[in-house]
C-alpha cells in the first residue's frame, strides 16, 4: 500500500470528532422548569458526546474437559455527553427536573413508569460540509447521572461544564437500522 491509496481510502478526509450534533427530547417538566426550551439549546450547549460502545458477551460452555464460547447477551455502556453551562442554568435546570421527576428528592418516590420519563435523543456525526453522515436514536434515553460543576478560584478562561450520563436500552443506527 502507498501514500496516494490510503488518501484514496479515507473517505472525505476522515470522520472529524468535532463535527456532531446531539438532539434530544425533554419531559414536559424539565422544559418548565428552566424557562427555556432545553431540546433548543442543546444542540449548541453539548460541547463533547461520544458514540457509545456495545459489546456481545460470552457465554462459556465444556464438552469434555474443553471450552466451547458462545456468543452471549448484548449491553449497552451508558452514553456520556458534556454540557457548557451559561449564567442562566437551563440545561442544568432542565435535567435536574427530570432526575427529580424520575426519584424526587423530597420524598423519594416515584409514580412514574418508564414510558412517562424516558425520551428519545440522538447523536448524528456530520461531514466537513455539514451533512449528515451516520445518526444514533438512543431508545428509553434518561439521565442517571450529573456531574458536578467545579469552582475554583484559579480557574480562568474557561466556562463551566458537567457531564450527563444517560442510560438507554438500545440505540438505532441511520435510518432505523437496529442493533
């Protein structure tokens, strides 16, 4: 293989890692709460994502004394994005609402199911002309966890941020392509 193939091979330069938009779906609670539309500012707010991984398990079997593996169940890794905050908290706001509709922290329950807090988002990778090249719906999408916001003194030239780790039960691929 020479130079000129593999430039040949890499398809529109190569997949960039910063050309990405995330969308997603806010429960009616968490829109109130922040005083903004949360799915509007996301696009922009979301300053890293990933396209999360998915792994088939074993399952090991023996015949006679050797091992035969199987393939097994698949998981899914929780999907992780950062979130620039602004002065006003809407995106921090809007997913507290909706960890607190999900387990409120004053009493601690819960009547809701998971068809009445999950929502759909997705991740779509962008080409260097903005097309949309390859989407992720993730299904049953919701927030387990929120990270902190560090302050520090010492800190300049710099926004906020936290991450947002979100559980899903499976995503699909493109044009609804199911893995």
């Amino acid at each position: 293989m020479n130079i000129q193939e593999f430039k040949n091979k890499l398809t529109g330069g190569g997949a960039r890692a910063n050309l990405y938009r995330v969308n997603g779906t806010f429960p009616a609670v968490s829109v109130a709460i922040s005083g903004t539309n949360p799915a509007n500012d996301i696009q922009f707010l979301c300053s890293a994502a990933s396209i999360p991984a998915v792994t088939v398990g074993t399952v090991t079997t023996f015949f006679q004394g050797r091992p035969l593996i199987l393939a097994g169940d698949r998981s899914f890794a929780a999907w992780t994005i950062t979130v620039l905050n602004d002065t006003g908290y809407p995106l921090r706001k809007a997913f507290e609402a909706w960890s607190n509709r999900i387990n409120s922290v004053e009493t601690n329950v819960s009547r809701l199911g998971l068809s009445e807090y999950a929502q759909q988002w997705q991740v779509t990778q962008l080409d260097r002309q903005g097309r949309d090249v390859q989407t992720y719906q993730f299904v049953d999408c919701w927030p387990s966890n929120i990270s902190d916001i560090a302050l520090d003194y010492g800190a300049k030239d710099a926004i906020e941020t936290f991450t947002v780790e979100l559980q899903y039960q499976y995503y699909q691929i493109g044009g609804g392509v199911s893995t």
